[in-house]
C-alpha cells in the first residue's frame, strides 16, 4: 500500500506506517488548569440547530438516493471516499456517504436509520462521546463512523464488551459491510493467534476492549525497543520483514474506534491496568509461607493488631501486630526480612477480611475465577497481584497457582488516547461527562429518545433488615408474575441472586438465574426475560446488550418490570438496569428495595445508617422514601468520588511503573 493510501502516515510515523498518537503526559500544573476549566466549560450538551439541519439533509439526500439500484448505490458511496479524505470527514460528501450507509441498510436489513441515529453516527465520525438511551438502536448506529471512517482508509475497531456482542454486531452489520465492498472480521479471546494479523488488516475489526488492548501491549512487548526506523531498515535490508514483522500482532496500528458502553469501558473497568504477566511456578515453601501466614493473621484482633479500610479495601498494621511477627519463626527464607513478613501478613489479612466468596470471586472447577464487580462476569486468566490470589486460594484451600511477574502494562487511559481518534456511545454517559471530558478531551452529547419514554418509577423502599427487603421482593416478583408480567430481578453478588433465587422457589417460583456461574449461556436466558410470567435474577446486569423483547400481551398488562435489590457505587449502573424496560416507547416499570445493612450504605455513610438504624428500631417498618434517596445520594456521591481518585491514582502510577520498566515508556 503507497503512503497516498495510508492517510495516517507521517514523517515520524514512516518507519512503521502504523497509526497512532502519542500524546505527552500533562504537566501537574497542566492538570490543575484542565479541571478548574472543566467545571467552567459545559460537560453535556444536547444536538443543536445545526445538527438538526445536517441530520435533514441526510434524510433528503436519502430519498434521492433510493431512487438508484444497488451498484448505483454503492458507487455514489464510494466515489465520496476522496472527498471525505479530502476534507477531513465533512461537508456534503459525509452527508451523501451517510444517506448512502443508511439506504443501504434498509434494503439488506431492513432497519432504516431514524433522525436520533443519523445524528449520533455523524457526532461519532466526529469524534464525540453520545448519550443514546437503551434500545435506541445503536448498532446501526456504528455503521455510519464505521463506513465512512474506512471509506478514508483508516483501520476501524468496533470495540464492545464481551465477546457475545461483538460477535452479534458483526452479524448483524455484515450484509451492509458486504454491499459496500468493506472487509470486517472479528478477534475474541477464542481466536487462534496465528489468525489475528490478517483479521487486522479487515476495514472494520469488531473486539473486545480486553483483546484489542492486550495484543496492542503484546505487540508492543515483542517489538521491544526494535522499532526504530534504523532497526526497520535493517530488517528489511536482511529480508527479516517479508512485508510484515512475524512478531507484529496489530498490522495496521490504531486508527479510529467506536467504543460500545465507553463508560463501562473509560471509567468502570479503568480502575485497574492491563498487564501481561510470566507465571513463576511457586514452590512448597511458598505454599506452606501462605499457610502459616492466614494461620497467625487469624489470631489477629481488628482494632488491636490492625485496621481495615474497607471502602478501600486496605490493611494497615498496628504496632503490636509488628510485635508478633517479630516473634515468628520463618518457615522459609523468604519471610526472613521484616518487610517480607509484613507485606505478606497484610496479604493474609486482606484475604481472609476483604475479599468474599461469591462476592469477589467464585470457585470452580478450575479453581479460583475472579468476578468483575461492574459486569457479574468471571474474568478469564485474571489474577490479583503481589501474592494476594495465592493466599485466597489458600483460604480456600484450593489449587495454588503460580505466581506471576509483570511484563509490560498500560491503562486503558493511555491506551485510547493512542488512537488517532476515538467515539463513544453509552446510555448512561450524563454522570460522568466531566470525568469523560477532563480525562480524555470529550464532550458528552445527550441525545432525545426516537420517541417519548412510558417507564413508570416507583419510590424507592427502604428497609432496616435485608432479610425484610428479600421478603418484600419475593412478594412483589409473585405478584407481578402472576398478572403474566416478566419481572428482572437485578442484584450486586452471585450471592444475593442465589438468596433471592431460593426465597422464590420456596414461595413455588421458578426463576432463571444469571451471574457468573451462568455467564455462558448469558445471551439467551436475556433474549427470553421478557416470557409472560418469567422470573429472571441477574447480576450487574451492566452492559449485557442484549433486547429484551416482549410481546404485546406483555406490553398489555404493563410491560417487563425491573427491581433493583441494592445500589451500586455508581448510580449510571443502577440507571442501565433499569434501562431494560420501557424501551422505544414501550411500556414498563421499575423499582427499588434496599436496605440499611447493604454494602454500599454501610460502607460510605456509617453516621447517616446507625441513624436510620436507631429510628427503625423504635419505628419497624419501611423507612420514607425521601431518607432512602437522601441515603442513596450521599452513599453513590462518595463511592464515585472514590472511584475518580483511583482512577486517577492508577494512571499515576502507572506512568511511574512505565519509567522501572526494562524497556523506554514510548515502546509500549
């Protein structure tokens, strides 16, 4: 391919002609400057006069368009390809090219894209992040960025969550790529190495945020500091390139992507980096450390010997628990020094306090599988660091794996700020537009429904006792499954699911049951929710993605109706829950019951609890619902304050992992 073709290529970049930024860290006096300016500037915005007008244009353009067959048709779009390379993606030829995307899905998907999604797909192909509620449609959405992004030449990644979704995106986008001449491909974890190059050099890739990030770092991993134009030509001079490096994973580098639950993505999941790791086979000694270890942190006193940030989730030592140690024998030599002895004890307590069974993690046949708080979902070949997953599978008494050394890490922050430029779509992006716009340069852009919203909220419930909230819950599920209405019970543990599930089959319900030990079977037990009667108990049910359609005797009695069972630490979660019902115009209904003894209450506002605590002690009974929103505001205020510093610690911290790093931070 010549330069001419490969618009991304610049001088600096020619020695590997792949795209991708390299934006430099903000200074700290940078930094302070960019927030004070994101409380000044408007985070959200909604599509304005001129949107408008460029969204009618492309319906008019649309209906002069229909008039052509399909060779036509697709010529008309593709003769805009110079034009939109041209002039940067706008103008008339965006607009012929969208009308064009957009006639052409009619005829082989028969789904023609309504003014709301024309004018989301051009405010993608901008670059911006866009607000569409849930079962707006975005799916088709992504075709228009997608189409005229890869019209130009410029690798295109379709990044969603899970590998179901890119999966069913493909299929569903593949007629219209089909037409249009675009090759696409798709990478999930189950794709064999030796096939991704040439599924890269696809127009469109459809992925995973986790797979595309982590052969991004694996690339770069096994280039190492041999990416120098000096070591190119060297290369090719001796024949090793052959037109592609064999070690190269990512051929066409990081151009354009459309991210599916940006939020889920940029915020939920950027807590913590991706790394690669080498597995250390650990030893006998190493084991029977973490043993002796779990044994003495278990005769250890909370308040005496320690203290437990659980908000945290931290451990600090006291002075007489250094007494202790002090006057252990070390059973191997790797707990001879102190330090040792009490990164280890902290690891010990950690495991036996802060980390819970069906909460956290989950056993299996495999042994230990780490749960994603945000999503319900088992992380595959994930583990904790610096030891911490040895002792849990010491607790638990299982298989000890190996430990693991860091190779090579990145955040997802720094990841996406490489690509040329990116776009987001989410329908809970309002909460954090100014994180979105401090963070990565974006503005949120709101968009209205395609028509008006019939959702029906009840007030929230408050009750002292969860043993009171689950009897109320099994109730109400009956109840509404007994007038023919489907009932989504969404819950934050595979634990509480599993308590709710028994409650209703003792009250002679048949629930289905969705968390993480059902994870495979995910998409179809969501597509059947919406089953007259049907009892569905699912955790975090962030970023499923997939319709629940009901039908119209359903939508007849009132449409599905959700019940939240406790809050989560971000309120954009409980808002996608309660996103399944009443979609598109539909009919439906949503409700909350919590409670004073879950997590997140007892955890983020203790004072305002052992209040609330006092008066249903002397008042039984559910508690006004303007308490359980004074709760739930203060409780999600700080845990999402919380949440933005570790965010932001992680990106910190990991710009100084990058400096003691065996290879320069502008490798990776």
């Amino acid at each position: 391919m010549s330069d001419a073709a490969r618009p991304w290529v610049t001088p600096e970049r020619a020695d590997t002609a792949e795209p991708e930024r390299r934006p430099i860290p903000p200074k700290r006096s940078d930094e302070v400057v960019l927030t004070v300016l994101s409380y000044l500037r408007r985070a959200t915005t909604g599509p304005g006069l001129r949107s408008w007008l460029e969204t009618r244009d492309v319906m008019r353009i649309g209906e002069e368009l229909a008039a052509l067959d399909d060779a036509e048709l697709v010529a008309e779009i593709r003769a805009q390809a110079p034009l939109l390379l041209a002039q940067g993606l706008k103008g008339r030829p965006m607009r012929i090219a969208a009308a064009g995307v957009r006639e052409m899905t009619w005829r082989k998907r028969q789904m023609r894209h309504h003014p709301v999604q024309i004018t989301g797909g051009l405010a993608l192909t901008r670059g911006r992040i866009v607000e569409m509620a849930t079962g707006e449609g975005k799916t088709i959405t992504t075709l228009i960025p997608a189409v005229l992004v890869a019209l130009t030449g410029t690798p295109v990644h379709v990044i969603t969550v899970n590998p179901y979704l890119a999966t069913r995106d493909a299929e569903t986008l593949a007629p219209v790529l089909e037409a249009l001449g675009l090759s696409f491909g798709v990478i999930t974890e189950e794709t064999e190495h030796h096939l991704r190059p040439a599924i890269y050099d696809s127009d469109v890739v459809f992925s995973t945020n986790s797979d595309i990030a982590f052969d991004y770092l694996r690339d770069r991993l096994a280039m190492g500091n041999d990416r120098t134009a000096l070591a190119t030509l060297s290369r090719r001079m001796l024949g090793r390139d052959g037109g592609r490096d064999a070690a190269r994973i990512l051929t066409r580098g990081l151009g354009f992507a459309v991210i599916d639950e940006v939020d889920s993505i940029l915020i939920d999941e950027a807590q913590t980096p991706l790394i690669i790791t080498a597995e250390r086979p650990g030893g006998d000694a190493e084991r029977a450390a973490d043993d002796v270890m779990l044994a003495l942190a278990d005769t250890l006193e909370e308040g005496t010997h320690y203290h437990l940030d659980r908000k945290a989730r931290r451990v600090r030592l006291l002075p007489p628990a250094d007494d202790v140690l002090a006057g252990l024998v070390p059973p191997t030599p790797a707990l001879v020094a102190e330090t040792a002895r009490r990164e280890a004890m902290v690891q010990a307590l950690s495991a036996l306090h802060l980390y819970k069974r069906d909460e956290h993690y989950i056993l299996t046949d495999e042994g230990l599988a780490i749960v994603d708080e945000f999503t319900g979902r088992v992380m595959a070949d994930r583990q904790w660091q610096s030891g911490l997953h040895q002792m849990i599978e010491a607790k638990e008494r299982v298989e000890r794996s190996g430990m693991r050394e860091t190779l090579a890490q990145i955040t997802y922050q720094t990841f996406f700020a490489r690509y040329l430029w990116f776009a987001g779509m989410t329908g809970t992006a309002s909460e954090v537009a100014r994180e979105l716009r401090l963070s990565h340069g974006r503005a949120v852009l709101r968009l209205p429904t395609h028509r008006q919203s019939r959702r029906r909220m009840a007030r929230t419930r408050l009750y002292g006792r969860a043993d009171r909230r689950w009897q109320a819950v099994a109730r109400d599920a009956a109840r509404m499954a007994a007038q023919g209405r489907p009932v989504l019970i969404g819950t934050r543990s595979v634990a509480a699911s599993e308590e709710i599930a028994e409650r209703l089959r003792a009250a002679g319900q048949t629930p289905v049951v969705l968390n993480a030990r059902q994870d495979a079977d995910e998409a179809e037990i969501v597509a059947q929710a919406g089953q007259p009667g049907r009892i569905t108990v699912a955790t975090n049910m962030a970023g499923r993605g997939t319709d629940i359609p009901v039908a119209k005797e359903v939508e007849a009695e009132g449409g599905l109706h959700v019940i939240v069972t406790e809050f989560h630490g971000s309120s954009r979660i409980d808002r996608q829950l309660i996103g399944r019902t009443g979609r598109q115009g539909q009919r439906g209904s949503a409700a909350a019951y919590v409670s004073l003894e879950d997590a997140l209450f007892s955890d983020m506002a203790p004072g305002m609890v052992r209040l609330l605590g006092w008066i249903t002690a002397r008042w039984p009974g559910r508690l006004p619902s303007p308490l359980a929103e004074l709760l739930r505001n203060l409780a999600q205020g700080r845990a999402e304050r919380r949440g933005l510093r570790r965010r932001a610690e992680t990106v910190r911290r990991a710009r100084k992992q990058e400096k003691a790093l065996g290879f320069r931070p502008d490798n990776i």
